[in-house]
C-alpha cells in the first residue's frame, strides 16, 4: 500500500512528502518497486546510532526518515544515471545501507551485474561477490565450491597455521585484543564457572551489526536469542552458560552504544547461578573459552568459522556463514534450536566427516574467498594505500588475486582464489616486509 514510483526528474518538495507519507511503522519494510529501500534505511539508522533497535532514542524517527529521503534521493539519482547511461557492471562497497544498497538495488534493476567487495580479515585480502552483499552471497554459496576439495597435509598444516594466528592477529589488519588471556585454567578463575561441570559458550554478535532480514533466523533478533537461551539455561542446573561479549562492542570501528550487559540486566537483573558472563573489555581469549567448551552456540558470528574448524559442536541460531553447510546443529525455529539444546551436554566432538567438511570450509573462506593484494598496505593516517604509490604494481599478470578480480568483474567469473594449487611462497614472494596497523573492516 505504502510502494511509490519515483518519477527520474523528481523535485525535492516530491521527495521529501514521499518520504514523510510512509508511516514511521512501516519505514522497515517500506519497498519501491519491490526494491527493499526502507531496509537499507533501517539499517543506517541502526549504524548511525550504533544500536540493534531505535527504541528509547528520542531523535531515532527523525534520524529515520532522514535515512528514507536520503534512500529516496540515492535511488532517484540512480535511476537518472541508469536512464541515461548504459553500464554493464556496477562494483559498489559493501552493497547494503544509503547509499550503497540503492545503488545495488537500482543497478540490478536497470539489467547491470553488481559486484560488491568488502576488505576481509587476512592483511591485504578483500572479499569479492556477485550479484549482493556478501552478508548474503557467503550464506547461500553452493557447498560444491569446496566441498570437494582435495585435502592434504599441506592445507590442513596452512590453516592451523592462520587459526592459531587468529589468537593473536599477526596475520590480519582486523583484530581486538593486544594481549589476550589463554590460560583456562586463569579464565575459569575470572569467570568463576566450575571446571568439573559442562560448559557452553555463547558468542554475541555486536547487536547493530548488519540488521538485515533472513527467512532462517530462529528469532526475531540477537537479543531475543540471548535472552531465551538464558531462560532455557536457568533450568538446567546441571549445565554452565558461559556469554562471551563481541570484544567489537567497544572497540570496533563504530563502538555500540547498547550494550549486550545492559540488555540483559534488563530482562535478568540477577542471573541465574549457571550463567556467567564476560564483558568485551575482558582479556579472556574467545578462543580458549571455546576450546573449553563441551559446544558453542552462535547467532551470526563468524568465529563459528573457528571452533568448528577445531570440532567444537556449534549450534547456530541465526544466518552464520556455516549454516547448512552439513557440519552445524542449525535452527529455523524457536522449537529446533530448543530441542537442539536438549542434547546438551553432546558426548563427544564433532564427527571426523563433520570436521573434514568444516575444516575445507575454513579453508575456502579464509584463503579461496579471502583474495590476496599483497602491493596494497594499510595507510599511513588511515584507509588502504598502493604500496609505495606504485601503479606499476597494477600491471596484468603481477598479481594472481587482482588477475582473478579483473576477470571477475568484465567476465562474471568466480571470485575464488585457488589458494590450495599455488605454493606459499608463490602468494607471499610479493608481500610487503613490514606492514602495520589495523583497518577497521565496516559492518
């Protein structure tokens, strides 16, 4: 009832009064065309006030429809363009929020193939998609692109490799902890849980992250999910709840301003003796705490990519990148995940079928779907820089990775890297000696 058709010459008095006609309830939901505008709407809002709702925000509606006009003004411009230019490929940043997913949306619209990139966690790696965000493409990629990948020794070496130095970010330009707590035996002190009781570990996400709409979800949102497991918890005496915050919480590059701690106090001013919770200014290694664990359960972190590389049982809630990938306990509904806690404590580890499958995962998302630019640095003030300023280190054929980009995007080729056929000095002989400093991934 409430979709428009904006006209492609569109005055700014039409815009703002389409703006304003939508009702504040409906803004979320809110599509031109069938195009999810108030979606991305919704989204910078959410970011803009760095929460996971708008309620108690005294200026969120205001903020809100800002978000809609600027939607609405990106989408106008859009089409303008689109009318009057013809273009074949369109390569946006990131594909979701204003402007970006109505840039994506109206390019797609107007017959483009879209590519979106996002820079990954390994140091001059970026991650490359087509057709929408890659907050949707890694959950629906086909298992055919790893799944039958020959595994040896050498990949199996390569990532414990890259897992153990996810424990102390030396190999990547996104991390949290300078000096993280490894020591169970020192965490179980901190935390206060008892070592001769089952312990599950419950990862958060940073409430505002990426709030977007996916059919699987369990619940209707992280908070709704914490809340609900610490009810099912309180009455298994028998079993330890151990909440693990998003180190990210406060020391991402847009730090929350709702806090998973206060949520919960909400709901549970005093928890239940088998819960225990761990601030994200906590040094205690997510890591160690998992590796502890009888399972972990997760929403949409992508730690679930870790711990179930090491056989750590995972039981997932929300759309994780490794959902339905044959090696998770996943939910869709309130009734699956609660008879997936039921089995709780497991009586062993993950199957060694399981593993293999978790442990090719891994390594497809972090060195396949993680494509190296080893001539591109962190900047000297902040952003990503040429190395050096060089734009001879751009020539065809130099760089696999930016070979296999190229194509990509002027030939709708896949954007995985064939990490497991080259040789590891092959990938590294071009990478900087010294490169230092962290680049805060957006959302």
């Amino acid at each position: 009832a409430y979709e428009i058709r904006l006209s492609l010459v569109g005055s700014e008095m039409c815009i703002r009064d389409r703006s304003e006609a939508v009702p504040l309830a409906n803004i979320r939901t809110f599509e031109v065309d069938g195009l999810p505008i108030g979606e991305h709407a919704y989204a910078g809002a959410l970011r803009y006030f760095a929460r996971g709702d708008l309620e108690n925000e005294p200026h969120s509606a205001g903020i809100l429809r800002k978000y809609l006009k600027a939607a609405l003004y990106s989408l106008a411009s859009m089409e303008t363009l689109f009318a009057r230019e013809r273009y074949d490929v369109v390569v946006a940043h990131h594909g979701i929020y204003v402007p970006q997913g109505i840039v994506v949306a109206a390019a797609n619209r107007a017959g483009a193939r879209i590519v979106t990139w996002n820079p990954a966690y390994r140091k001059h790696c970026f991650i490359f998609s087509h057709d929408d965000t890659y907050h949707r493409t890694m959950t629906e990629e086909n298992p055919a692109v790893w799944e039958n990948l020959a595994w040896n020794a050498d990949l199996d070496k390569q990532l414990d490799g890259y897992l153990k130095s996810r424990w102390y970010g030396t190999e990547d330009w996104i991390w949290f902890h300078q000096e993280p707590q490894h020591d169970l035996a020192a965490i179980q002190r901190e935390v206060g849980f008892d070592p001769q009781k089952p312990v599950i570990s419950l990862l958060s996400n940073v409430v505002w992250d990426a709030q977007l709409h996916y059919p699987s979800n369990a619940f209707n949102g992280m908070m709704e999910w914490v809340c609900e497991t610490i009810r099912y918890f309180e009455k298994r005496p028998e079993l330890q709840l151990v909440i693990r915050t998003h180190p990210a919480e406060i020391r991402g590059f847009v730090p929350s301003r709702q806090l998973l701690e206060d949520e919960i106090k909400k709901a549970f001013p005093t928890l239940p003796k088998n819960v225990f919770f761990i601030p994200p200014t906590s040094s205690v290694s997510t890591y160690a705490m998992c590796e502890g664990s009888n399972a972990v359960l997760i929403y949409n972190t992508k730690t679930g990519l870790e711990v179930t590389a090491k056989g750590i049982p995972t039981i997932v809630a929300g759309e994780a990148w490794v959902r339905n990938k044959g090696f998770t306990w996943d939910a869709a509904t309130p009734a699956e995940y609660f008879g997936h806690l039921d089995q709780l404590p497991f009586a062993s580890k993950m199957s060694d079928e399981q593993l293999l499958r978790a442990r090719k995962y891994a390594f497809h998302i972090f060195f396949r779907r993680m494509i190296p630019f080893p001539f591109l640095t962190s900047g000297k003030t902040n952003g990503i820089e040429i190395q050096d300023g060089d734009p001879a280190l751009l020539t065809p054929g130099k760089f696999p990775g930016l070979d296999l980009v190229c194509d990509g995007i002027l030939k709708a080729t896949p954007f995985v890297y064939p990490a497991e056929i080259l040789e590891l000095s092959d990938r590294r002989q071009h990478a900087p000696s010294s490169l230092t400093g962290a680049v805060h991934a957006p959302a």
